[in-house]
C-alpha cells in the first residue's frame, strides 16, 4: 500500500492528496491534483496522480530515479535549502566517513558535523557539514536520539540512502567546532553551545526547529504506454472525451473507478478511488469540464447554421445491443447528436461541419419517440436509460452514465421536438374515413384537420388543445377523441391509415411541442381535463 501524500494547501493546514481533489488556480484556469491508483483493469494498480486543467487530465507518476551525481569537486554546499537525496557506499575502513551531532533530546536535528577527506560522503561530493538527516533508507529519523540515530546508520547496509536538506545556519558554527577540535564524543556540550550560537538562534526563533515535514515530491507527467494499457497517455484532451465507470462493453460498474478516453484514443487507464465520495467528486469536476468543451465546440460549430438547423445536444451515450442467442446484452459507446429536426448517432465525434453530414444513423426527430426507461423495466444493471425509436424501425436502447445527463438529453430532446416541428409546420398522412380518401394534416398552427376529394375539402378541424384522446389497433385503425368548444361534448373520430406507427409518432411530436413551448391555450386545456 502506498505510503499516503501530503500536498500543502497553505501554511496552515495539509490534507492527504490521495483522498481530496485539491484545487489552484493557474492564472485564468483552476486545476485540480490529487493522488490515485491506476490499473489497466487486470494488473495490480499503481500509484499515480491526476492533474486535471479545463482542458486536459494528466496521469504523472513519482520520480524514484536517483538524482546523478554532481561532480566530486563541488565542495560549496547548496544555497537552496531544499531536500536531497544521496546514495553512499560504505568502506571498510571508515563506514561511511561522517560523524553527526544534534538528536531529539536535544530538540534539535540530526547534523553533519565532519566529513572525512577521501572517504565515502567526501567521494559522494554531495554531503556537506551543516547538512541535516532526515531519512536513512527511506525511514525517518528526525525523532530519534542522537545515540538511535548513530546506531541506524551504522546498520543501515552497505549501500546507504541518505535524505538530508543544508542547514546553513548550522554551517559555521559546525566547522568552527572542527577547528577547535572539539571532541566527538562530546555531543551534548556540541548541542548546547550550537543552541546559543546567535546565528542559530536568529533563523530559529521565530519557529520550531524541525524538518519533519513531507520531502518535496517530483512529479513527471507518464509516458505513453508505461502505465496502466499500451495505449495510455500522460494527456488526455477532455474535448468530448468518454467519461465512463463501467466495465467497457458491459452493465458491470467497477467499483470506485472510472475511465477517460480522449478523441487521439489515448486513455487514462482505469483510476481507482479511495471510497465512492472522492469518486464522484473526480467524476463531477471530469464531467464538467468535459461538458464545457464540448458545448464550447457545439457553439462553433453552430455559427455554420441558421436556428432552425443548430445543434441542440452533443454527447457520449452507450447503445444496447441485443445478442439473440444468450441472455446478456454488450453495450457500444455512441456520440448523440440533435440538430435541427435530425437526431443522429455517431461512432465517433464530428470533428468538423463536413463530418456531421457522416451519421451512422439519421432520424427526423418529429417522427421519434423519446422515451426514459424506469428503474423497474431496466433490461439489465445499467442505469439511466432510455428508448429511441423512430417509425419503421427497431427501438434503440440507449444509457447513460448520471441523471443528471438524462435530464440533459431529455430537456434537449423536448427543445430539439419544438425546433423540427416549428420548421416543419405541417405534415399531412393519407387516411380513409367512412370509406373515403383523405388527408389528415397535422399544423402547428391550426392544430387537426381532415380534407377530402380532389378540392381538398375540409371536412372537420379541432384545435390540438381539444384532442382528448386517442387510441389505436396497433396495425392501421386510429380513433381520435375531440370535445366541442359549445357543446362539450366529445366527439370521435374513426380512421385508417397504412403508416399508423409514423403518424402516431408525428402527432406525438406536435403535442409534445405544444406543451414544450408553454402554449397557453394547450396547457389550460390540460388543467381543464
């Protein structure tokens, strides 16, 4: 289990990055960061973090390489009190060429106080006097006893890993002690003189000494291909990336994890959250951003197009496929797109105008049904779904991965109803009533009317806001249920007509954008009944 990460957030308070989403802002931008394990699904997961922008999310991994040893001559310490770390050889003779002074007892760190000449921290030409020990092998020993801490060192092997950051404050009385020669074994005495020089107590009292906080971590964005799949990437675009927590192709959600997979097909790899809060914040501010972008791109790409014909919805959902011969039913991601009176499906996302002429399927939307599924009548264990069907074909079943996004699709879809209904504004079917032929219009304006002969007679007419009813034989016989403004009564109307399904439908779109764009007549009309 990895050991958990501190990220300092300000000078007061420290929460652990693998739990919560931290977030800064980058100049006009906010970005996220925070810790994670990644797997491709199969593999134990390793450790990771995520740094997400508006833009993009970047999968980075910790920097375990050894820094490169700097040049045995440098002999000024660094200027900048920064944490280093450096790998000494222990001797036979000499160990490992050091002598320290300083421990808790003394409230103080544990300090280089001598380097020996020609032995193994003089070969490293990285260790200085003045220099304090925070880690030997990877394990703290700021707590420790002076005398601990000599004892650790002596067994820490034969390749030792010193942690250590300069104290420079420390630097000159240390080697003003090595020119007195000051006994070694004297350490206590070393202590309290160190604790009274001027120079040490300028710098520490203002604050307490100590080093026991967290190393600054380097973080390097991954390389493709080196963590999680073949073909996971340090960057992911968010413009209309796959945003999904089920297992690919399934009704199964992986537990606390998720997958985002950008347009370039890279993809982050499965990311595995500590517990289901701090998945569905990830998820949240993925989403969001996701969702940003690809109204932004939406927005471009209407510029192209007059009202009637702009693009009401874009995004990714998944499609049902029925398998006859077993039980089950896989699932293939699908780009949903409305536009104008045209609800289409992609196998990938429009990149430009030219590819939103290149729908896998096409079908007007006023001859659609829209329909969400309830919990109860689900197929399987994906949730939030819903129908598509259109006349003269099969229903299509389709999910998505919040509610929030199928009342997204749901409002967009009744705003698309409205758009392709107003455009189209009438739409007459050939029936036969009592035996004769005519034609039942359908006008967005004058609501039903029946014509017959070669004049086009009207025989009858009724607003939409008098339809009381309506039922049907599921082949071609139709009744229509109108009440008279005078009498009240209601009055039926029999029909026939060969393309039942897609007239239903269409009559269905007409009602449905009549309560949609608020019509006072039609909405009194339903409080009424």
């Amino acid at each position: 289990m990895a050991t958990p990460i501190e990220e300092k957030v300000d000078q007061n308070l420290k929460v652990r990055a693998t739990f919560r989403p931290e977030r800064t802002n980058d100049g006009m931008h906010e970005t996220r960061t925070g810790m994670v394990m990644i797997s491709d699904g199969k593999s134990k997961p390793e450790l990771a973090r995520l740094h997400l922008s508006m833009e993009m999310i970047t999968i980075q991994r910790q920097d375990t390489s050894t820094p490169a040893p700097t040049p045995t001559n440098a002999t000024h310490p660094p200027i900048e009190s920064k944490e280093r770390m450096v790998q000494i050889t222990r001797q036979k003779v000499g160990g490992l060429g050091l002598s320290i002074k300083g421990g808790a007892e003394h409230k103080l760190p544990i300090l280089i106080s001598r380097i020996y000449k020609d032995q193994a921290a003089d070969a490293t030409g990285q260790l200085f006097v003045g220099d304090a020990i925070i880690k030997v092998n990877g394990e703290y020993i700021t707590a420790c006893p002076h005398d601990d801490a000599v004892n650790i060192l002596r067994n820490a092997g034969d390749i030792v890993v010193l942690t250590v950051k300069h104290y420079r404050a420390a630097t000159p009385f240390l080697q003003k002690q090595l020119s007195r020669e000051t006994p070694e074994s004297d350490n206590d005495a070393t202590c309290a003189e160190l604790k009274a020089d001027e120079n040490w107590k300028s710098v520490n009292s203002s604050r307490p000494v100590s080093i026991s906080s967290e190393p600054e971590n380097r973080w390097i964005d991954l390389v493709s291909g080196k963590l999680a799949q073949p073909d996971s990437a340090g960057d992911v675009p968010l413009m209309m990336a796959y945003v999904t927590r089920y297992i690919y192709g399934t009704d199964k959600l992986r537990p606390n994890a998720f997958e985002v997979r950008g347009l370039n097909g890279t993809t982050t790899g499965i990311i595995h959250c500590d517990d289901l809060a701090i998945l569905s914040q990830w998820l949240k501010y993925i989403t969001d951003n996701v969702v940003g972008l690809t109204n932004l791109q939406m927005k471009l790409f209407n510029r192209n197009f007059p009202v009637g014909e702009r693009i009401e919805y874009m995004g990714w959902v998944n499609e049902g496929v029925i398998n006859n011969h077993i039980s089950w039913q896989s699932y293939k991601p699908r780009f949903l797109v409305l536009k104008g009176t045209e609800v289409m499906l992609f196998d990938s996302p429009p990149l430009n105008v030219t590819g939103l002429t290149k729908a896998t399927v096409a079908y007007k939307v006023y001859q659609t049904m829209f329909r969400v599924v309830k919990e109860s009548e689900t197929v399987d264990c994906r949730q939030h779904c819903f129908l598509l069907q259109s006349s003269g074909h099969e229903p299509r079943y389709l999910s998505v991965e919040t509610r929030q996004e199928l009342l997204r699709i749901e409002n967009s879809w009744n705003a698309a109803i409205v758009t392709s209904v107003i455009k189209l504004g009438r739409k007459t079917f050939a029936v036969s009533h009592h035996g004769k032929t005519g034609g039942l219009t359908l006008d967005w304006q004058a609501g039903f009317s029946l014509t017959e002969g070669a004049d086009a007679a009207v025989i009858w007419q009724y607003k939409f806001s008098q339809l009381r009813g309506s039922s049907d034989d599921g082949k071609s016989k139709l009744k229509l249920h109108f009440q008279d403004h005078e009498t009240r009564t209601i009055e039926t109307k029999e029909l026939e007509c060969h393309v039942l399904q897609s007239l239903l439908f269409c009559m269905h779109a007409f009602l449905t954008a009549k309560v949609a764009s608020v019509d006072p007549t039609f909405l009194s009309s339903i409080q009424q009944a």
